[in-house]
C-alpha cells in the first residue's frame, strides 16, 4: 500500500485550484502549551490529541453555519442540496503538537470556493468571522483574503509545510489535513 504525502495532498487540490476564491486562517481557543516544569501533566499527547479533536468539532460547526449564512433565509437548502450550495472547503490545522510557546494555537488553513458571485471579501469576512466568533465560539484572530496566485508564493505548499517536517502528519492521527472538514461540491463545480 502506497503512503500518500504532502505532495500527493497539494497535486490533489491543485486540480480544484481555478474553483478557489478566498483563503481563510482562522485561530482557535486550543492552546498545546506545556509548561515543562508542571509535574502535574502526565499525558501531554494525549491532551494535545483531545484538543485537535475539539477544534476540528468546533471547525466543522463553524463551517456548517458559515454554509447556512451564505444563503440566509434559504440554509436549509445547503443542507437538501449539498452538492449545489455548500461551499468548497479544503482545510489543514497547525500547531497539534505539544509546545512551550505559550502563544501559539491550534488553528486552520481553509480554502474557499463556490461562493455566491455578488459577495465580496469583506461580505466573506464578515459571515466567516460571525459563525467563527460568535456561533463557534472561538478566537477573534481571523484572517480573511482573497486566493492568491503567485509563482513562489503557493498557498497549498504554505498550509502543509508542517508535514514537510514530519511525513507521519499527512493523514491519520494527530495530522494536518482534516478530511472531515473538506467538501468538494461535484455538482456545482461542473456546471462552471
């Protein structure tokens, strides 16, 4: 059986690139620090493990009410057609392992697409941070922006390069790329 990496990941997402519009790093309240003089903490991984779970629970309700507030008065459509309105979403998390920075989080990398045409960046701004914030819960650290394509500058390399470090951090547990929070919407894609 063939172990998928990092370059796999990227090769798998560049062929949805043209459906991309916005790039979101959105910050969560998880924090993996440890402080090494704490005796009192004996399963660090284990906590860091509960942590990521938590985030990627947070994330995926985020996302279904960003979804939802895309087509305001109409959500329950995003849930009956899914593969016509929800939104692209390709998403990563950073920071799952055990620091001594106390100012690092666990947060996300997610790319966006399938949006409604007539909503700028700042309306996208605006939805995310309201179901991110107020309906998840979580930081205020949020930055929305619109997908930039540039050679030497590739988004998809920047949010994997912690599984450049280690190959174990692709896929499984404790990895980078959370698959339950992604969604390719087939249908809506084909008609572009």
């Amino acid at each position: 059986m063939r172990n998928y990496g990092i370059d796999d990941w990227n090769s798998f997402v560049a062929e949805y690139d043209k459906h991309i519009t916005h790039v979101v790093v959105a910050h969560t309240k998880q924090r993996p620090f440890v402080n090494a003089q704490d005796k009192r903490i004996t399963d660090v991984e284990g906590r860091v493990a509960w942590q990521a779970t938590q985030a990627i629970k947070d994330c995926r309700y985020a996302l279904n009410c960003f979804n939802k507030l895309l087509h305001y008065g109409n959500g329950s459509r995003v849930v009956r057609n899914a593969e016509q309105y929800r939104a692209l979403s390709f998403v990563t998390l950073e920071g799952a392992k055990v620091t001594t920075d106390s100012r690092q989080t666990l947060h996300f990398n997610i790319s966006l697409g399938n949006l409604p045409k007539h909503f700028t960046t700042q309306d996208i701004d605006t939805l995310f941070k309201y179901a991110w914030c107020d309906m998840a819960g979580q930081s205020r650290d949020v930055l929305v922006q619109d997908y930039y394509r540039q050679e030497g500058k590739n988004w998809h390399s920047y949010v994997g390069k912690e599984a450049n470090y280690d190959r174990q951090r692709v896929w499984g547990k404790n990895s980078i790329v959370v698959v339950e929070n992604c969604w390719i919407p087939h249908k809506a894609l084909a008609t572009d």
